[in-house]
C-alpha cells in the first residue's frame, strides 16, 4: 500500500493497453484514490468509464492543451478527493505528421505545433496550472512519459522526437522551480516501445519493437511493469529523485551491441 492516503490526477487512459490504464490499476491497488482524465474527443472513443467503474473514481473531460480545462481539473479533482493532490501523471502524446506519415524532412509546420503542444507544452500547462492554483501538496510528484527518440535518433519517429526532447527539458526546468517553492519533484521516465494505440501509430513500429527486444538484455519493458515504476514515483521511497529522465527499458539505453542481434543475422544468412 505504497501510495495510502494520497490522492491524484492520472492523464492519458484511453483503453486497457494504454500505459496510463496499467498505471492507473497498480495506483489503485496501491491504495491512492485519483481522478482520471482525458480529451473530450477520446473520451468517446475508448473504454475510460469502464476504468473509473474498477477504480472506483469518476472522469473529468480536459484537453491538456487547454489552461481553462486544466483548471476546471484540478478544481474538481480536489473537490472530490477532498483535498490537495500529491501525484499527476501525465501520459500523452499525439503527432499528425506521424500519424499521416509525413517524414521529419517534409513535415508540415502546423502540424508540427501541434505536436509540440500536445505531447510537450502541455506537459507545462498542466505543472504550470498546479503550481499557479497551489494544488500540489509539498513533496508531491508529477511524471511524463517519454522515449529514448529525445536523445538518440529514430527517423521514423519524425517531430515526436523532438517533443520528447521538450518534454524532457521542462521536467528539469519546472522542476527547480517547483522544487524550491514545494519540494514537489518532476521527473520523465523513458519507456521502452510498447503495444498501445499511440505507439503501434508509428511507422515501422514492429520493426524497432523487435530490435528493442533483443537489444535489451533484459527485453522489452511492458506497461505493467512502467505502471510499478510510477507508484514507486508516485511514493515517499522515491523523495529525493527530481529533475531526471529515468529509463524503464531493460537496459536498451546502455547497449551499443548485442550478439543476439548477430547471431540471428548469420543465422538468416545461412
Ligand atoms: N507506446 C510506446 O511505445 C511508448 C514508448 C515510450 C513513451 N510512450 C509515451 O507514453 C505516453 C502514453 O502513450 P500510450 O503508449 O499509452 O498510448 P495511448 O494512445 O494509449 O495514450 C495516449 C493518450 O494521449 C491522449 N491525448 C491525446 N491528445 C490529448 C489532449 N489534447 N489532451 C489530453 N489527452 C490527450 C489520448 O487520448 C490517449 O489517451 C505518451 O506520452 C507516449 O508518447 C509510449
């Protein structure tokens, strides 16, 4: 019971695949209570109402992208968990241009924005709106979810790519601020590729899916096991740790090579 006691805002649930969903499942078994949230326009298309029902909670309609929305959350949210809130996760992402396969060298400008907002500024209207309406508890925590795209290149992960590096930047960034006034910590942890509706949107998905998983010594992280990470960022075991781009990878980030990756070439080959 990791998170007794403490109450949250998970963003980003839209069916049992999604990462927010496996997060929001281990949170409740963890014992913390929480609002769930997501896009009006997602919140017809997927199965959120069936969660809130396991979870007990309710769901606040908000596009992330919107600071009158935002605000609207984070009233309610208190209001009906009865207090201040001491952890958000924040697990959204969204690209035209990886959506309509537009390359990184022919992307298409206002669709670029588009990315940027939804799956990086956002990341900083929802902190920024917290820490404007004092809504965070000290020593709270809030989270994004990112890919190791922001450091090292994956051209078919096109602008998105660039997001994560954003993204990435302004945990650290927010995370001074917000630390000096409230001790309250941010932090992004990379997640190796996973099967959900986002990642499955991105092209030659299947491909680095595989790479990954014989790249990593340990394989493929799923979403079960980044959902345990986040309780645990979610805790008071994880206090100290703000302002870090953590991976959930099974050692993906630390390889150059793998002789599996050979073995199975020469195996091809012959
Ligand atoms: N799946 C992967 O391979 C992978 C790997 C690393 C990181 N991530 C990151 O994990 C996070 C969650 O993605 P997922 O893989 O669970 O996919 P998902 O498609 O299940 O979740 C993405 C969510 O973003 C929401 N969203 C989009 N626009 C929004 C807006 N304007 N306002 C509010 N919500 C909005 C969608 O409705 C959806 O619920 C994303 O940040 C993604 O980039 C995913």
């Amino acid at each position: 019971m990791l998170l007794e006691g403490k109450k949250g805002i998970i963003f980003g649930a839209l069916d049992e695949r999604s990462i927010a969903w496996r997060v929001a499942l281990k949170a409740k078994e963890a014992g913390a209570s929480f609002t769930l949230t997501n896009a009006p326009v997602a919140l017809r298309m997927g199965g959120i109402n069936e969660l809130a029902e396991i979870c007990n909670t309710s769901v606040i309609p908000a596009d992330a992208t919107k600071v009158e929305d935002l605000e609207n959350l984070f009233t309610q949210s208190m209001e009906q968990l009865g207090g201040k809130i001491d952890f958000v996760l924040h697990s959204i992402g969204m690209s035209p241009n990886v959506r309509k396969k537009r390359g990184y060298t022919d992307l298409k400008y206002e669709w670029l924005e588009k990315t940027l907002d939804v799956s990086a500024v956002s990341f900083h209207k929802v902190i920024q709106t917290a820490y404007k309406m004092e809504a965070i508890n000290d020593w709270g925590s809030v989270l994004g979810l990112s890919y190791i795209a922001a450091q090292k290149v994956f051209p078919d992960y096109g602008d998105m790519a660039d997001a994560k590096s954003l993204l990435e930047s302004i945990a650290r960034s927010f995370g001074y601020h917000y630390g000096v006034r409230n001790k309250v910590r941010i932090n992004t942890i990379s997640q190796s590729p996973t099967i959900t509706t986002a990642g499955s949107g991105v092209k030659g998905f299947d491909v680095f899916f595989d790479y990954a998983e014989k790249m990593s010594p340990l394989g493929n992280a799923d979403g079960d096991s980044c959902a345990d990470y986040c309780v645990f960022m979610f805790s008071d075991m994880s206090r100290m740790i703000t302002m870090q781009n953590l991976y959930n990878d099974g050692g993906f980030s630390s390889m150059g090579m793998n002789p599996a990756l050979v073995a199975d070439k020469l195996a091809e080959n012959t």
